[in-house]
C-alpha cells in the first residue's frame, strides 16, 4: 500500500487496494510542474504576440499570411504532415498554444474538411503518445509527485475516475478542466485507466478541440480575404461563422461543466471521509468506555 510522507495537515482514509491514498493534502507554496506549465503559457504568449506584433508591424499582415501560404503549399502533401507533426510534437511536449495555433493555421490553408483530419488525427495521436510515455516510461515518476503531495487536487479527481461508477464520463471531462495538457495525457496512463477508454475520450475532446480552432483559422482567413479584397463580393459564410462562435460557446460551457461536477464530487467524498473518521472515533470511543 501506498503511505503519504510526512506533511503538514493530512485528512486521510486508508485504503487497502494498492492504490494512491486519498485525502486532502496541505502543503506550502512551490514549484511544481502545473506552476511551471502556467507561467511558461504565459510567457510564451507574450512572447508569441510581441513576435506577431512586430511581424505584421513591419511587414504588413497580407505579406505575413502570403509567407505562410508559399511555406505551406495548400496542395502539397509534405505541407499537410508537416503541420500535422508540429500539432503532434506541442501536444507530446504540453505547448498546446502550438497545437491551437495550427490548428487554426491548417484551417486557413487546407480548407475545413481537410483541416479538420489533420489537425484531428494529430491532436488524438499526440495525445495517445503522452498517455503511452506516462503508463511506460514516466509512471514511477508520476507516483511519486502524486504521493509528494503536489498535485492532490489531481491525485483526488483520478482516484475518482478509477473508482467512480461514471468512469467515462468523469474522464472525458478530465480532457476540459483547466489543468495542463501535460496532466490531462500523461497522467491517467500512471494510473489504472483502461488505454482504450482513454482512446475513445480522446477521439471526442480532440475532435471538438479541433473543429473549434479550425473553424476559428477558416473565418479569419475569409475576414482577411475580404479585407485585401473588398470588392470581390461576400467571402464570409454566415453558417460558418455561426459555427464557429457556437463552437467556442460550447467549449466554454463544459470546461464550467466539467469543473463543477469535479467539485461537486471532490466535496461528496470529503464529506464522507469526514463521517467516516467520526464513525471510527466514536465506535473507539464507545469500546474504550466499555473496557473501563
């Protein structure tokens, strides 16, 4: 069985499966990795709208897509897998700024259809990479950073997709919380969550993922069409941006989903572990009081 190591304020219930304790873990202000994935998103952003900025500052914003579509030909093969390794490679290496980014990209470029396989089957592939490098190469690591204590919010939310009844459900919205890409992949494939399940999961977050920022990539490309040429009649679709807006409503609503029925389930077994404890306490109690 798995023991905590020492740390300040443990509420704990013993289990005797081998598995992860549970419990609530409080522990002081540090550096670990979803502290460090943060902080490096948002320094990446910065850097990446500094970088745009000055791009389309001294160059000009048709001259800069111009550059992207002769660096990738809209009917070139090599132009599609490269595009779909970049996606594949930031989701492996948790920089999914990258993968929105080109997904988007592949939006503009290929057309929806087209963008839509790409940047789907790479965002899905990425995915089961990190997820087989976590159950395989990384699992003892992943332990004991959950025993370290540092990610107890995290170490709760998997026992309960484990042991939950609703094993589907809670994983797939595992995919929506906002935590780290790296955290949402590699994880699970530490504990025991079935590798197909995970697949399946997959297969819908990152298809939706990827339909969004394509539909996002394809409405900025007809806005930008239209602003190089205004006097070719009406490049925009209403659908399609309809679509896109929806898209991105929806996204939003099940990241909040996904948060509450995580909380609400956090909270459900907090209470638990908590008339669990006082039932021991009281049925020593009451034994303690019998002997004497």
């Amino acid at each position: 069985m798995f023991e905590d190591k020492e740390k300040p304020r443990v509420a704990n219930v013993e289990v005797d499966d081998g598995s992860l304790p549970r419990g609530e873990v409080i522990v002081d202000s540090q550096w670990d990795y979803t502290s460090i994935c943060r902080w490096a998103t948002i320094l990446y952003m910065v850097l990446g709208a500094i970088t745009a900025f000055a791009l389309v500052a001294t160059h000009g914003l048709p001259k800069i897509v111009d550059m992207i579509v002769q660096a990738f030909p809209k009917d070139d093969i090599k132009s599609q897998v490269y595009c779909g390794l970049i996606i594949t490679v930031s989701i492996v290496f948790s920089i999914p700024l990258s993968a929105v980014v080109m997904a988007a990209v592949n939006g503009a470029l290929f057309g929806i259809g087209k963008a839509f396989l790409i940047s789907w089957i790479s965002m899905v592939l990425g995915a089961m990479i990190s997820f087989g490098l976590g159950r395989w190469l990384f699992k003892d690591k992943i332990r004991q950073w959950l025993l370290d204590g540092q990610y107890t919010r995290v170490r709760r939310m998997l026992h309960v997709i484990e042991d939950d009844r609703n094993t589907f459900k809670f994983l797939l919205l595992f995919g929506f919380t906002a935590l780290p890409v790296g955290i949402k992949n590699y994880f699970p494939g530490a504990m025991e969550i079935s590798a197909s399940l995970f697949f399946v999961t997959a297969l819908i977050r990152c298809g939706w993922f990827a339909y969004v920022f394509v539909m996002v990539g394809d409405t900025l490309r007809r806005a930008l069409r239209k602003y190089q040429h205004p006097d070719e009649g009406n490049w925009f679709k209403g659908g399609e941006v309809l679509q896109a807006g929806l898209g991105i409503v929806v996204m939003t609503t099940l990241f909040i989903y996904a948060y509450r029925e995580y909380n609400k389930k956090l909270n459900e077994e907090e209470q638990q572990a908590i008339a669990e404890s006082l039932s021991i306490e009281g049925g020593s109690a009451a034994s303690h009081g019998a002997t004497q």
